[in-house]
C-alpha cells in the first residue's frame, strides 16, 4: 500500500458518527455531576475576569455522554486512559442488534449475539440494545399507562435498561473482544451497580423478572463475591474496555461490520473519559472483506499529548482539578468503583478552538459535524526554518509540501520538544517564545481553502499578536527587534492591532477555518508530507472548544 492509496481509503470510506451529543441538558450516571459552563470571560468582558475570547470554564463527571470505562475504574492499580494505546481502541468489529429480543430490566446473551452476527476472536463489539430511544436527544416515548403519557427517558436510559446475563463477561474474555460498547447507560446491568442501591422499587421489578424467567433471585444469578471477582479484577486486568452511551449513527450498522475508532481523551490520573466514537464502512457497493483489509494496513500517529492536572494552561485560563467522589472500597462490596469530578478551561492539553471561541454567530463544537474533523491534508515540518518568537510563511510551506485546496494543514516548528511531558521541557519558551504566522498568512489560508489548522505550539497565533505581548514586555521587546531585521519595520507596522489582534482567530474563524493547538505525541516524528488527519473531538453542543484525539493515518 503507497501513501496515496492509504489516504484514498480512507477519504472515500463512508464514516459513521455513534457518539451521542454532549450537553448540559445531558442526563449524568444517577448520582453523579452533570456537565455545568460558564463563561469566565466573553470578547468583550465578563464576569469573573478577562475579556478578549469567549472563554469556558466546565466542571463536569467522566461518564456523561459517550465515554469510555478505563481499566482503573475498577481496578486501581491498572492502565489509567492515558496508558492504553490507540491500537487498543481501534479495529474491526460488529454491531449486534438484539433490540428485538430485549426489554426492561431483561438480559442480552451470547447466544442472542451470535445469532444475529459472526463474533471473531480480538472483535469490538457493540451490542444495540435499542435503548438509545431514552437518551435525552431523542423524541419522547410514548406510554399511555405512564405520568404524562410518555415514559421518564432516564429511567429508560439509566434504570431499566437491559444489562449482559450471567455468562455474558466470561464469554466476552474468551473470545478475547478488546472492546465491549452499548446503547444505554452501562455496560453493566444496572441492577449491577449503585442503581439497585438508589432506586429499591426497581431492583424489586428486576428481582420479581428474573425470578419467573429464571426461577432465580438475583444474587442466585450474579453471586455477589463472584461478581465483584469478575468485574472488578478478572476484567480490568484482562485489557477488556467498556464504552458507554453510544447513540449518533448506531441505527445504519446494525448487524453490519465495520472498522471501529474508540479514542479517548488521554487522561492520565483518572478511571474514564470522553470519546468521539466512530465506525467506517466502505463506499456504496465497495467490498467489505478488501475495504476492512485494506484499514488493517493503515498505520495510526497519535498526535495528542497526554490530559494532566500537571498540563500547563494558557494565560489567564484555569487549570485542570480533579477530585475523586467515590472509590472501587467506599460502596458495597461489588457496588464500587472509582469516579472523579473534573474542573478545567479549554486551552490547555491538544484541543480545538471552536467558531464560537471568537465568533459569537459561529458553530458550536458539537454543531460541527464529525465530516469537517477529518480529510487529507499535510504535516509540514518547518523546525529548522524558525527559531524564537519568529515568523513563518506560506512559502516555508508550499516550498516542503504538496500542499492541495481545501487539506487540513498541521504545522510542524519543532517547539513540540518544550512541552510539560518532555525531557527538554521549557514552559517559558513553549508558551511565550514560539514562532508565529506572518501578516500575509490568514489570507493566503482563504485563498488555499484550507479546512483546519494545527500546530505543535500553544498557540496558532503569534504570542505577541495576544495579550502575551502586555504581560511580557521585555519579550515583546526582543519579538520586535527580530521583526524589524525580518520585514524592515515595527511590530505596529507589520501588525498593526486593530488588524492583527488574533489574527488567526478573529480573521479566519467568521469563515469556518479554525485550528487545533498543542499537537505533540507522534508528530515529533512525522515527516513532512501528505497524510490523512483526524481530529475526534467531544460532541460538546455548549462548547465553544473542547479537547480530543488528534490522529494522522500513513501506510505500514
């Protein structure tokens, strides 16, 4: 496989998008937080301080919305997510629809799997339960025996839904799945976890089920010291992932295989976090066999550096908490497990600047369909072209690549090598004394159309065209002197403010082309040239930004 075929597979897959939206409206785990924004500050001020972006503090629990169930919510010795590689996440899989079989407080089986679906050994599997009706993006269910005569959707979603039966884990381990996804609130039965604790009239409901189904109380089916063995031990040391509160395009795969992306934020000192969850198929009539085949030769560059409480936030923006609400010994034996509450603004760690970041017409993050975060594009190493506080061009870049209209472009100088995980770390020089783009540059990306850009620094812009240049004058100092042996003139002359203030946020944004900063990981070591780029960004439909998995695509 060339690089070009590589690129021509993936441009022409169909992609599906399975992550249900993220919003404040979004129902958390019963008990837990749901997700809160505000604005700290607003482009022209707000509350709370600052002014100059549209800028979001969130607090927010791991396991709303589309998430993926890390091996130390169980089990706190094991991988934290930061630690699991992409590899692990991503493969050939199938959905199986059981919705047909399944209803409230029922079971799904490995028998009512295999019937529908070819399971093979190492599979990701998804299990469409059906029961994604109940999640809050969806109509209501109507129910003229119930309150109001609709069903309560987070009952639905949270409490009732059917959960694996008895033999259902011991069968996924033998086949070795690597990933185990769901329509619903858990993975788990829900009268498997705390639920049975919160909400007794409805265990009552599932106990009175499976005693005329089964002829058995429900500790008769799930031991609770065997169960707490299995789930809390067996499993999490095994590799087995769990994704939860699937949603999004599930209903075009039912029964179908397909190459999974289950890529998660690479939090590193917590139990779950968020995914954008993503399946692809091949194009209309093309060969499944070829197409999944050909996915198997595409090599992953994961580009996202590591989610830390130690990740440095940019200027004036708070930093990321985490405090722990419950852990795997605080409940009852079988009922625990390991759950943290997370604070932090956007501009830290890799994320996305969203349209609404400084456009307030603009889309939010979650609006952005998942079709605008992927495409063919170019790295373009420009490392030995730059050096502190200078300025690049768009001949550095059209001289070092086959650079196309309408590619993803993610920029290269090398500052990667600064950030907080690196031997050669220098916070100073990473935040303040990057390259920056020069005054030519957000017109020449309108004139190229380009979709997005990226960059291994912490900003798109120049740090002297932000409010850096206020709180660094001895810097802007030395930033000036350089750009006057560089263009001739003045920092006011080459970039004059009312202009050149973030330029590459406020000119280019109202037309759709924004950009991802803080790229490290695998970039340290792309060359330059034509690549296929992702980016799985949290469906967030509040945010303005949000973090995600940054990922180029070449051949083995």
């Amino acid at each position: 496989m060339t690089r070009q075929d590589a690129i021509a597979t993936l441009e022409n897959a169909r992609w599906y998008d399975l992550t249900q939206p993220l919003s404040i409206f979004t129902p958390p785990v019963p008990g837990e937080m749901p997700l809160q924004v505000h604005f700290f500050k607003r482009l022209t001020g707000a509350f709370g301080g600052g002014q100059g972006a549209n800028g979001q503090l969130i607090e927010w629990s791991n396991n709303s919305g589309t998430h993926l169930v890390g091996p130390r919510a169980f089990h706190s010795g094991a991988r934290a997510i930061a630690d699991i590689p992409l590899e692990d996440l991503c493969g050939e899989g199938v959905v199986a629809d059981v919705s047909d079989a399944v209803s409230d407080y029922g079971f799904y089986t490995p028998e009512m799997i295999e019937a529908r679906v070819a399971v093979k050994e190492g599979d990701i599997l998804i299990v469409h339960t059906g029961y994604h009706r109940y999640a809050w993006d969806q109509g209501d269910v109507a129910n003229p025996e119930a309150q109001g005569g609709v069903e309560n959707k987070e009952f639905g979603y949270y409490v009732r839904h059917p959960g694996p039966s008895p033999d259902f884990f011991a069968w996924a381990l033998e086949k070795k799945l690597r990933v185990v996804g769901v329509d619903c609130g858990s993975a788990e039965h829900p009268m498997n976890t705390h639920v049975r604790r919160l909400h007794p009239p409805e265990f009552a409901k599932a106990e009175a089920k499976a005693l005329e189904e089964t002829g058995k109380s429900w500790d008769k089916l799930f031991p609770v010291a065997d169960y707490y063995g299995l789930t809390h031990r067996t499993i999490p040391k095994s590799g087995l992932l769990l994704v939860e509160a699937l949603g999004g395009e599930i209903k075009e795969l039912l029964n179908r295989r397909a190459w999974f992306f289950v890529p998660p934020l690479p939090f590193m000192e917590v139990e779950s976090a968020w995914s954008r969850v993503a399946a692809l198929g091949p194009a209309e009539g093309g060969d499944e066999a070829a197409f999944l085949e050909a996915l198997a030769e595409i090599e992953m560059l994961d580009m996202t550096l590591p989610f830390s409480v130690q990740t440095p936030q940019w200027a004036n923006y708070e930093p990321l908490s985490i405090k722990y609400t419950k852990r795997v010994g605080g409940q009852d034996l079988g009922l625990g497990r390991n759950n943290a509450h997370c604070r932090a603004s956007f501009h830290l760690a890799t994320h996305m600047d969203g349209e609404k970041h400084f456009w307030a017409a603009g889309r939010t993050i979650g609006e952005v369909p998942l079709d605008h975060w992927h495409g063919p594009g170019v790295i373009v190493d420009i490392s030995e072209d730059v050096s502190d506080s200078s300025v690049y061009t768009p001949p550095m870049i059209e001289d070092k690549v086959d650079l196309q209209d309408g590619d993803i472009l993610l920029i290269k100088t090398g500052w990667n090598r600064f950030g907080w995980n690196s031997p050669d770390s220098d916070e100073f020089r990473y935040m303040i004394q990057h390259p920056g783009p020069s005054p030519e540059f957000a017109d020449w990306c309108v004139e190229r159309k380009i979709k997005w850009l990226g960059i291994d620094c912490v900003a798109m812009e120049h740090p002297m065209n932000t409010i850096q240049r206020i709180f660094h004058p001895g810097q802007f100092a030395v930033a000036n002197a350089k750009l006057k042996e560089q263009y001739g003139g003045d920092w006011d002359e080459v970039y004059p403010q009312d202009k050149y203030y973030q330029d590459m946020h406020l000119n280019l944004f109202p037309k759709g082309i924004v950009h991802a900063e803080n790229l490290g990981g695998a970039i340290a070591d792309a060359e330059s040239g034509r690549y296929y780029i992702a980016a799985f960004i949290q469906r967030g439909m509040e945010l303005a930004s949000c973090w995600g998995r940054f990922v180029a695509f070449r051949e083995r």
